[in-house]
C-alpha cells in the first residue's frame, strides 16, 4: 500500500519574481520568510475535513496536526526559473521512494495536457480538423465530438506506454481497458513494468460541447494502485472473461479514498495542472515560453466560507428539496452565512471548481426528480475532483454521504456532487440531514 502520508518540500516560487539587481537585501529577507512560511505549512499535512458523513447534523471536525515529515528549504529556488513539474515529482519521488513510479506517469500527463491544450487553441482555424461531431454516439448516449476522441487516444497512448499502467477507464470508452493482457496491437508492443502497475481513470475533455464557443474545458485524472495478480487473457471480453479476469477489470471500481493521486488541466485563459499525491494541492501554470508548467500555487486552501454558487440553476425545481431550500436561502441572503451569494456557471466541471479552489464557494449537480443521482459520473469526475477539493480543505458530498467514499458499481455511474468550501457544504450536509429526521 503507498502511503497517502507524502513528504513534500518548501517551494517558493514567489521568489522568481523579485529582481536580484535592484533589492538585494530585501529579497534575501523576503525569500528566507516566504520559504520559513512555506516550510511551516507544509510541515502540517491536512486530513480531509470531515471523517464521515453518517453522524445527523454532522459537524466539522477540527484536523488534530501530524507531523511525519520534514520539509527541507531550497535556498537555491529563488534563483531559478521556477519549480517545474518534473523537478516537482523528482523531489517527490526523491523524498517518497514508493512513488518513484508516478514520476514517470505523471511525465506522460504533463505531455498530454500539454498537446491537448495545443489542440483545443488550434481547434477553432479555419484550416483545423477537429472541429464539429465525430458522427458516432459513446456508451452514454452522448455525441462525441471529434476533440472528445482525439484527445480520449492521445491521453491513452501517452499513458499507456509508460509501462506502468494496468488498465484505464475513460468516459469515451465503453468498457475498461486492459493493457497487460492485451495484444501487440499495431506494430508497438506496450512494456508494462512487472512493479508498480497502476490503474488510470480519466476524462479526457471535460466540457467539450463549450469548444467552438472557446469557452474552458479540462482533463481529469485519477490513479488507483493495481492488484499485481491480476492476469488477464487478451481474448477475454465480456462473458468470455473468468471471474478473476472480470475482478481484474473491475480494478477501476475503487472508491475515492483509494486514489493515489489525482489531477486536472484547464485549458483557458492559461493552461494550468492541478494535482494532488495525498498532501496538499498543487496547481502549476503552463509557462508557455519555455513549455513547461511551472509551480504557481503551492498548498492551495479554499476560503471557508464564500458566497458564491455554481449550479445549472434551470434545474432548480426540480432538485432534492433540502438543496433546493439552501440555494434559495443563499440567494436572499437568509443562509447560515447571512450573506447574499452570487452565481457563477460556465458548465464545464473542470473550470467552475478551479473557480471554486480559489475564490471559495459550492460548485454542484445534486441529484433531482428526474436523474436522482445527477450527471457527473462518479468515477473519472466526482471522486478525483473530491479528492482534490479535500485535500485543499474543502468538502464533497452527495448531500447524504462523502463522495470519497462511494464505491462504484458500474463504470460510468452517476454522482450527485456538491463541492466546496467547508462551511457551505456542511449547510447543505445538515440540511439533508434535518429533511432525514422529519
Ligand atoms: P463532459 O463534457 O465531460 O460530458 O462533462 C460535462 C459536464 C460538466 O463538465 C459540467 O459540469 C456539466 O456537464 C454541465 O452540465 P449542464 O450542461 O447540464 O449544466
Ligand atoms: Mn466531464
Ligand atoms: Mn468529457
């Protein structure tokens, strides 16, 4: 079992912006003060918020202090360009050797966040193919635009070949994908490492009816650990395949507290790269001069309380009424708050939650009368955007229970989701509570 427990180092990239030349003095100071805060922060690793859902009226604990690790300084950061996210996971892995494995995974998802940005730009020229609908309808009934495909293969290939992924799972694809068992397909055989096999679940464009209007879109990631027994014959599928091998796909129907890491991409005004390995979030932003994501926002926490929500509110009437109830008290200023929140909606998950990271605030799809458990699917977008709200101090619930901790059935399996920042999302947790006991 990898240890959730991960030891992380002081960055502080806030240094690279002080010119040595003029303030010398000052920015010796200042750097050895941003990295004395930096190194205190992160010497605190947090817990999720809250320990369960299941309590009435649950409130939210206070997270007692451990301290398992060192954070070492980098004096020498301060006179670099950054930290990237390559040295970020060789620091990483340097500190934390069990994890030496997703250095190389996470290399595979800097590069196809990268060249998935580069497509999503190019893809309103004139002179580009990948605009418009591929023609073909997924597994849920939705149309696939050509983008969802291309972006769904190349975030495949490029994690597949790092020889240390078992089987992913992809909102484009119908089933899991085995990839130790599978055939040489093509001319490329795949080498998969026999040590630290992982399980990858994505969804390769978050958003993507929002393309041609250029409006945000994302990628999110999730990894699981692999059960190294798993041995399955590459002529298997479907009822061909053996209890076991059936088990061994079934690998991707882990619960969100069993995810090791997990990330996404905005492709927006910037490209940034959001992760989490279990201490903290870390957002990184795209330095398109030089190509690299360069560290931005390290440790990031979201505000406690906000007053901002972001809901497709047309759904409104029809929503689980303790929700219903909340949002209406928010919008008059009568929540537990007092304040009178705004709305904010783009409609891709990805954008309104980075929002939510930074600003504060409950991003949601709750559950109503005609879909009681929502839209967003549970396992490639409910459970790794959870696991990084938590990790930034904030909650995730379906109003009844932790997302985290909802094992899927079935692959593609829909979520309520309600995210945010603890004090409002624990309004809404005790307002399903209070309907439950009437
Ligand atoms: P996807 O493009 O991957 O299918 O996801 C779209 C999702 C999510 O990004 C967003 O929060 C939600 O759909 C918006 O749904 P509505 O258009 O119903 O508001
Ligand atoms: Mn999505
Ligand atoms: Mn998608």
């Amino acid at each position: 079992m990898i240890l959730l427990q991960i030891r992380l180092r002081g960055f502080s990239p806030r240094c690279d912006y002080i010119r040595l030349s003029t303030m010398k003095y000052s920015f010796v100071v200042l750097c050895a003060v941003l990295n004395a805060a930096t190194a205190f922060i992160a010497a605190g690793p947090q817990k999720p918020a809250f320990a369960s859902h299941t309590a009435t009226y649950a409130t939210i604990e206070a997270s007692p202090i451990e301290t398992k690790t060192k954070a070492p300084v980098f004096d020498e950061v301060c006179d670099t360009t950054g930290v990237t996210l390559t040295r970020f996971m060789n620091e990483v892995a340097m500190l934390n050797p069990e994890l030496r494995e997703l250095t190389t995974l996470f290399g595979a998802i800097d590069t196809a966040c990268k060249a998935i940005s580069n497509l999503v730009k190019r893809s309103q020229l004139p002179s580009s193919q990948t605009l418009g609908y591929q023609g073909e309808v997924n597994v849920q009934g939705e149309d696939q635009k050509k983008l969802d495909v291309i972006t769904n293969d190349l975030l495949k290939r490029a994690l597949r070949f790092t020889g240390r992924l078992g089987v992913l799972a992809s909102e484009e694809e119908d089933e899991p994908v085995d990839l130790i068992g599978q055939k040489k397909d093509e001319n490329q055989e795949i080498i998969i490492e026999d040590s630290g096999k992982y399980v990858a679940v994505f969804d390769p464009l978050d958003g993507s009816s929002n393309v041609d209007a250029g409006i945000p879109t994302g990628t999110i990631i999730g990894v699981y650990e692999h059960d190294d027994n798993c041995e399955i014959d590459p002529d298997c599928v479907d009822d061909d395949c053996t209890e076991q091998e059936a088990a061994c796909l079934a690998n991707t129907l882990q619960p969100g507290t069993n995810l090791i890491a997990a990330a996404y991409c905005l492709y927006s005004s910037s490209t940034f790269l959001a992760l989490t390995l279990g201490n903290g979030v870390y957002i990184f932003t795209l330095d398109e001069a030089i190509g690299e994501f360069v560290l931005s926002k390290p440790r990031v926490q979201i505000p406690r309380s906000s007053s901002i929500y972001s809901f497709n509110e047309a759904n409104l009437e029809m929503w689980d009424e303790p929700m219903r109830e909340t949002v209406l008290k928010w919008r008059e200023g009568t929540g537990k708050s007092g304040k009178k929140f705004s709305s904010r909606y783009i409609g891709s998950m990805v954008g309104d939650v980075h929002r939510t990271l930074l600003y504060g605030g409950v991003f949601g799809y709750p559950g109503d009368k005609k879909n009681p458990n929502g839209k967003l699917r549970l396992l490639y977008e409910g459970a790794p955007m959870s696991f990084i709200m938590e990790q930034a101090g904030g909650l995730s619930t379906t109003g009844k229970e932790r997302v985290m901790e909802i094992k899927p059935k079935v692959v593609h399996q829909r979520v309520p989701v309600i995210m945010g920042s603890a004090d409002d999302i624990q309004e809404v947790i005790d307002a399903y509570a209070a309907a439950e006991s009437k």
